[in-house]
C-alpha cells in the first residue's frame, strides 16, 4: 500500500513526488515514456538548448561592432546543436532519477490504468494507495481543417513536440498559432535560416500578455523579416499551400513545412473508471488545492488546461502534496510568471494593465527603457522595458511586464514583489549592483515617486 501514486512524472509529477518522499510519504511513479515528461525530452528543455545555440550565432555574427573580427563564413551545424541538445536532456532525466533516490521514491516504467480511486494497474501488475495525484499532461491538439490530415501523414504537419526533431531546416516555414511555442520557434527557426510566416488566429500575439509586450514583439519579430499576420483563419490546405482569410480577402501562403501550435487536448486515457468532471474543452476541473470531484484524487498541469507551463505545473504538485499532508496552500495563479524565450524574449507577472484598470480604474504606470540602462548598452544589447502597474494609495504593485533579453530572469523580482505585497517604494528603496541590467527595475519604479 503505498501513500501516494503519481501518473506522470513531468515538472509536475516528479517535483510533487520528490516533495512527497521528503516528507516521508511511500511514494510511487509511474511513467509510460521519459522521466521529465513533454517539458524535459520535447518541449522546455530542448527548445531552449536550441534557442541558445541560435542567440549564440547572432552573438558572434555581431562581434564586428565590439571589435571582435572574425574571419570567414560564420555558419552552424543543425546535427551538432542536436546533439547537444540530447545531451543536456540526459543529463537531465538521471537527475530525476537521482532526485528519486534521494527522497526514497519509486518509480515504473508503463502506461497506468486506474481501476479505482485507490488502486492503479501497470500491465498485469495492481497497485493499492491512499491518494492519487493525476499528471499525465496533454498532447497538441490536431484541428480539423481540411487538407491538413494527409500533411500530418506525409510528415509535412508537425506539432510544436516534434519539429526540434526535425532533420534540416526548412527553407520556408509556416506556423500556425499566436502562442509561446509559434513566437519562439518563429525565432528561433527565423534565427537559423528559414523564411517564416506565422499565422496567428488572435487579434495579437501573446493575446493572454500586456498589450504592449505583444506589439514589441511583433515589431523585434517582423525586424527579423518574420512575416506576421493576425485574425488569420485558416480555411484549407492544398497540397503545400495554406489558405486563410484576414478579413475579407482569403490569401494562400506556401511552405516545405507548417507547425502547427493551435493549443491542446488532456490525456485521459487510463482515467475513465474515474468519471472525473472536466469542463467544456475535456480538461479535469479542480479546486485551488487541486483536489478533483472525487475524493482522494487530485490533478495538476497540462492535465486540468488552466496554464500550460512548466512551472506552474510543478506548483501545483506542491500543493497538491502539502494538501495531502494536511497543510492548507490554496493555488495563486495570480503570483505565477510567465516567460517567452523568443529573440527578445518578454515576460510578465500580475495584471496586464487592461485587467487592472477594469478592476481598480485609477492604475499608476510606471516605465522605464533598456536604452538608458548602462550594462545594457554596455552589452549593446539594449532593446526593451520594463513597465509596472501600482494602485493608490501605497502604489502597491500589481503587475510587472518586461521585454528585453533579460526579461526571462528580471522577472523574478516581480515575482518576489507581488509575492511580498511590495509598493513602488520598496522597489525603489532597493539597492541594485551597478552595472546590472535589474537597475532598470529600481529606476522604473522611483520615476514615479
């Protein structure tokens, strides 16, 4: 009997099992692929590792303006940035498996069915528990638009976990989708040769960030000779060539390849003895302790649609866990980052200023722009801003939204400032190193003070 079973060991299962054996309850995985899941072996992980070899392309491409000159042809080797990023992924899962030992947690390999809330099946093999935490995830979602079915068939089609398994570079790459996953395989794809046209549903890019974030990046991207269009449709495929209305004029664009990034759909294979209760789009509903409609079983991540991130989903197992354990920590997804490793990347945390006005309507916006920051043109790196929401009367900060190449780290401090019920006088009072790109932080908050 164990205390615990976990289906999944993605960033939500493994981190919720190793903080479960931490705390001393018998813990058991069971994973039907990899340890680390989607984000570890064909999502986060992977697309960074290729996102950094791609930024370091343009870093030495650009060594001419810091005096640095480099003689012949600058190119790249798309098996070698391959191989190292299988590399890091490896490295990665026996560090699960380490994190497993250290915490006294099993682990199986083998697709799990649930019999009953209590009891889960591997095979032949039957398993006893008292709780059941729910992380099988979700796969991309394949919509239906005619001709695009035998794309998928002749390998043309590709989801966003598949296409950095790609052999070659296309020549001309179609994306559809107004998503993380098409804004930064847009880059990076961009970055690496491929001509690129994204074809985004939404009225913008990113439409769940800050309005602004989203017409920065648009602007960076289109830079980069991304062709982008938004409230794209797509009507039809023909062969290689993609069909769409903007408006009222229908258009075609022709590609060697198109992902396709129109959102998700749960896993629930193995769940069906449970009859869970999921909303309209099939995702299981939980509570802010992740407990599902049936006692004892709660899920978290890709699994229950609310935020497909990383690290939201490890949040969630953590919550989950301390609710097991007796310790009531409701979810805040109001406190939770979000972050686009695109070149440049952006990132954000709390309101985006729409919502805030909607629900304060006297918002202070305080600004401040990288091209005032030293480290910044130190680096000659110095495109973006920071922008943060307060409220009267202490200016307590309710959203910050960065754009910029360090956007993805600075991020953290609005993070830590939300968590803190921080004001404007707190971020500015705050000494930060000189030179540093976080000064821009400290300098946005006190331009309105």
């Amino acid at each position: 009997m164990y205390d615990l079973i976990i289906l999944g060991a993605g960033p939500g299962g493994y981190v919720a099992a190793a903080r479960a054996g931490k705390a001393g309850l018998k813990t058991l995985v069971i994973e039907k692929e990899e340890l680390g899941g989607i984000c570890l072996n064909k999502g986060c992980i992977p697309a960074k590792a290729l996102l950094s070899s791609a930024k370091r392309l343009l870093e030495v491409k650009d060594a001419k303006t810091h005096g640095i000159h480099i003689e012949g042809e600058v190119s790249f080797n798309w098996k070698d940035m391959q191989e190292r990023k299988d590399k890091l992924v490896s490295r990665l899962n026996k560090g699960i498996e380490s994190l497993f030992k250290k915490h006294g947690v099993e682990w199986k390999q083998g697709e799990g069915v649930v019999v009953s809330p209590t009891e889960v099946k591997v095979g032949s093999e039957a398993f006893q528990t008292k709780h059941l935490i729910l992380a099988t995830g979700a796969k991309p979602l394949r919509p239906d638009i005619p001709g695009l079915s035998s794309l998928y068939e002749e390998g043309t089609a590709l989801s966003s976990t598949e296409i950095l398994f790609i052999e070659e570079i296309p020549k001309n790459l179609l994306i559809a989708g107004d998503n993380v996953f098409a804004v930064e395989y847009a880059s990076l794809f961009s970055t690496l040769g491929a001509q690129v046209t994204l074809l985004a549903p939404a009225e913008r890019i990113l439409p769940y960030m800050d309005a602004e974030l989203s017409e920065f990046l648009k602007r960076e991207l289109g830079r980069q000779k991304i062709k982008i269009v938004t409230a794209a449709q797509i009507s039809r495929f023909d062969g290689k060539e993609a069909f769409y209305r903007a408006g009222e004029e229908e258009n075609s664009v022709s590609f060697d390849t198109v992902l396709i990034s129109l959102g998700s759909a749960p896993n629930l294979k193995g769940l069906e003895a449970l009859d869970l209760k999921t909303d309209e789009n099939g995702f299981v509903e939980t509570d802010e302790f992740l407990r599902t409609s049936i006692e004892g079983v709660y899920a978290i991540g890709d699994l229950i649609g609310k935020y497909p991130l990383a690290h939201v989903a490890s949040a969630e197992g953590i919550v989950a866990v301390s609710d097991i354990l007796g310790v009531a920590r409701p979810m805040r997804y109001d406190k939770l980052p979000m972050a686009v490793y695109s070149m440049p990347e952006v990132a954000s945390v709390g309101l985006r200023e729409e919502k805030a006005r909607t629900l304060y309507g006297d918002v202070l916006i305080s600004k401040y722009f990288m091209s005032a920051n030293g480290k910044a043109l130190a680096e000659g790196d110095s495109k973006g801003f920071v922008k943060i929401l307060s409220i009267p009367p202490y200016n307590e900060v309710v959203g910050m939204h960065i754009a910029g190449n360090k956007a993805t780290d600075l991020i953290a401090e609005g993070v830590l400032a939300l968590q803190l019920e921080a004001t404007l006088h707190d971020l500015a009072a705050a000494v930060h190193a000189h030179p540093t790109p976080s000064e821009i932080l400290m300098e946005a908050a006190g331009v309105s003070l």
